[in-house]
C-alpha cells in the first residue's frame, strides 16, 4: 500500500477510528525485553566510558577516531605523567638528596601504577566496551529496522481490512480478499522474522554475562597489581633514612596529634581539666612572670571552651577568643603558656586549637 495510505490508517488507530491488529502476547513481551534490554545496555555502556576516560574531551576525540575508522593515538596516563614530572624534579633538586631519590623512587612506582591502568583500560574496551557497542550499533540497528517493516506490515493488514469492509460489489470484495491474503502473509512471515531475532536477546545477555565476567576480572588484576606497586613502594621507602623527622623538643610549641585530637572535635564538650602536676615547671627558680618567649617563636590558638584558672599560675579562657602561646623547656606537654595582652599564666593544650 502507499506510504500516504499507511500514514493515514496509522493516525486512524491512533484516534480510534480503525481497526488495530494486535500483536501475540509472546512477541509483545520479547519487545518490552529487547527495549529495556537496549535502554540499560546504551546506560551501562555510557557510564562505563566514563568511568574508564573520565575527560569528556579525549571521549569525544576516540569517538571520532572510531568512526573514522582510525587507530585511537596511545595516550600518557596521569600516574605515567605524574612519575615523570616527580623524576625531572628529582634531577634539579639532585638524585642524591634525600628528596631527590625519594621522588625518584616514587616517581618509577607512579610509572608502574600507569602502566597498570593502561593495561586494565585496554582490557576492558576490548573484552566489555566493544561487545556492548557491537550490539547497539549491530544487532540492535537490525532488530530496529525488522520492528519497523513489521509495523509498516501491520498497517498494510489494517488498511486491508478495513477496504474488504467497506467493498459492496462481489468482486471488489474478490479483490480486497485476495489482498487481505496477500497481507496476512506477509505480515506473519515478517512477525516471524521479528520474533527470532528478539529471541537472540536471550544470547545477547549470555554474552554480556561472560564480558562482564572478564570486565570483573581486569578490574581485580588491576587492583591486585596497584595494590602490590604500592607495598612494594613502601618497602623500598621504609629503606631510607628518616631524614624528615622532626624532634619535637626543638620546635616552639608541642602540636602532636594526641594533644589535639579532643581539641578538633566540632561540638565536643568540655574536656576534663589536665593533671597539673608540680613540675609542670620548675617553679622554683623560674616564675610565671619571669617567662618569655623562645627563640624559636610563637603560635596563634584558639580557646574552643570556657576555662577558669585553678590558681595564679594559669591563665582564664573564654571560648573562641584568640591567644598567643608557647613552651618552655621543661613544661609538661598537657600545657602551654598563654598570653593575652599582658596577662600571661599556663593553658591546657586540649582546650585549644593551634591555628600557626
């Protein structure tokens, strides 16, 4: 039938002014599968290119090398580009410093961790990309073109029906029902055709199970080996001296974690008052007025609670002003001394954030 003829007895169904032959219950179900099938294959696929190239630019730039059936150009990984940035610093700081072999040794293991991730993203464009691709750009096209002469088959039933309807002579009812005939078959041989290529979804998804499978795979040697590079980076680095300790007693305040940890706490209450005990310092030759700043400088704080002095020798707080502090040699690491203006006596570290 013509096009126009299909196009109208369409719009008819539509409004509900003709005849629509129905699909089979079985053919009607094996659709809604192939379509949620293709809508969650199209998703996966999608969020899986990003996730193995998360640049929308360098996706695009494949995407285009694919289509133009061109070799996609080997790309340095940000881990190769890290390793190499850290080598070439290692050659201006000196490969001979402590510094300098680190970064170098870092830098060789970020080279590896690289190597892996190129590794892996090869694995896995071939094994689950290309297969996922291959049905939306294969199958799936196919499939889509046999729906569609289905529905143009079913439309050229309808219209058939609906002219041996309206036929009055005995030969224009001849006519009709010989192209009635002619329609049906057509219109069963191409349901039948239909129908078996969406029986294939069935060993679409076999085949997806399995390259999911392989996807799995890559992702767990990929990890293994990161994991790997990274312990034996840490063997290799514990080999080397610990130059970057820092002695504590040296520097002008005591900041270690433990003094701070109850501190940090958005929202904690009040911690108990610290021990004070009575060398805290040695107050007998050295008084609370007496004490100045070291050399080595001073530190902003500030007081996260309220705190009342226990006696002359400390100094009162009230929360989220800022003080200055610092410690002499000999004070007990639970405190600092605090000055405000000129009044000046012993804090607790713990009621304190050090902000420099």
């Amino acid at each position: 039938c013509p096009r126009g003829v299909s196009k109208m007895a369409y719009t008819e169904e539509k409004l509900g002014q003709a005849e629509k032959t129905e699909l089979d219950a079985h053919l009607e179900n094996l659709i809604a599968r192939a379509d949620c099938t293709k809508n969650w294959t199209e998703k996966i696929f999608r969020q899986t290119e990003v996730l193995l190239q998360p640049n929308p630019s360098a996706r695009i730039e494949e995407f285009f090398y694919e289509k133009l059936d061109r070799k996609i150009p080997s790309r340095t990984t940000n881990a190769e580009l890290l390793g190499q940035h850290m080598q070439d610093a290692a050659k201006e700081f000196g490969p001979g410093t402590p510094y300098g072999s680190t970064l170098i040794t870092v830098g060789e293991f970020q080279r590896r961790l690289g190597g892996a991730e190129r590794e892996f993203l090869q694995m896995s464009a071939i094994n689950f990309l290309t297969p996922l691709r291959n049905f939306l750009e294969g199958d799936w096209k196919t499939i889509s073109k046999e729906r569609r002469l289905l529905e143009n088959r079913r439309l050229d039933l309808d219209i058939c029906k609906a002219r041996l309807k309206k036929a009055k002579l005995a030969e224009a009812k001849s006519a009709a029902e010989h192209e009635l005939r002619v329609a049906q078959t057509e219109f069963d041989r191409q349901a039948e055709v239909t129908r078996l290529l969406l029986e294939g979804i069935s060993s679409t998804h076999v085949n997806h199970l399995r390259c999911l499978h392989e996807f799995v795979e890559a992702q767990a040697a990929y990890y293994a080996q990161c994991h790997k590079h990274m312990q034996d980076l840490q063997k290799e680095l514990s080999r080397f001296p610990n130059s970057f300790a820092v002695n504590a007693s040296t520097s002008g305040v005591s900041a270690g974690p433990s003094h701070l940890s109850s501190a940090t706490l958005p929202g904690a209450s009040p911690p108990s008052h610290p021990s004070n005990p009575s060398n805290a310092l040695e107050s007998s030759t050295l008084k609370i007025e007496e004490v100045k700043p070291p050399a080595t400088g001073t530190r902003k704080a500030k007081v996260l609670y309220d705190y009342d002095a226990a006696d002359t020798s400390e100094l009162s707080l009230l929360a989220d002003e800022l003080i200055t502090v610092y410690t002499v040699p000999g004070m007990d690491p639970d405190w600092l001394i605090g000055e405000r203006g000129n009044q000046k006596g012993k804090v607790p570290v713990t009621y304190l954030e050090l902000l420099s």
